[in-house]
C-alpha cells in the first residue's frame, strides 16, 4: 500500500466552491483502479488549505490515473479555486 498526501491550498474567497466541487471530485478518485480508500479535510493551520489522503494498491496506480481523461476532469473541477499548486507526496505506512 501507497500513501498519497496533498495539500490544496484554496483562495479565501473560494472555500465554499472549493468544498463543493472537491465533493464532486472525490467520487471520481474513488472509483480508479487502486484505490481502496480516502479521506480529506480543512487543515487546521497555518493558512486556508485541505489535505487529501488517498490510499492506493500501489504508486503505479496512482500514476496510472494522471494519464486518464478522468484525472482531467478531477483537477478541472476545483484547480480554479486554488491559490497555487498542490503539494503531493507519497509514503508508505510503517509498522
């Protein structure tokens, strides 16, 4: 199992729009080959940002999905509201 961590940080005046289209935009992760779970939320601080958490079989699928048409549509509806790019790491989970 793979670990993604991104962090989205959103413009102030977008966070309404952005917790709407992200909803949108969780049902399409969820259904990607290899993905066998997320969850994501406000951070608490510093600045205005979410931090999603997607469990995948294996980092490959993960960059499978960047190469479908789905991932397009994914990033097209909340990549408007954000402030600058998402940072995204990937780890995987220790004992």
């Amino acid at each position: 199992m793979v670990i993604e961590i991104a962090t989205l940080f959103v413009k102030d005046e977008a966070e309404a729009d952005f917790v709407r289209d992200f909803t949108k935009g969780a049902e399409i992760l969820k259904r990607q080959p290899g993905c066998t779970g997320l969850r994501w939320g406000k951070r608490v601080e510093p600045d205005l940002a979410f931090v999603l958490e997607v469990e995948w079989d294996e980092i490959q699928d993960h960059f499978n999905f960047r190469e479908t048409e789905d991932y397009k549509n994914f990033g097209s509806l909340f990549r408007p509201h954000l402030s600058k790019a998402p940072e995204v790491v990937h780890f995987e989970p220790g004992g």
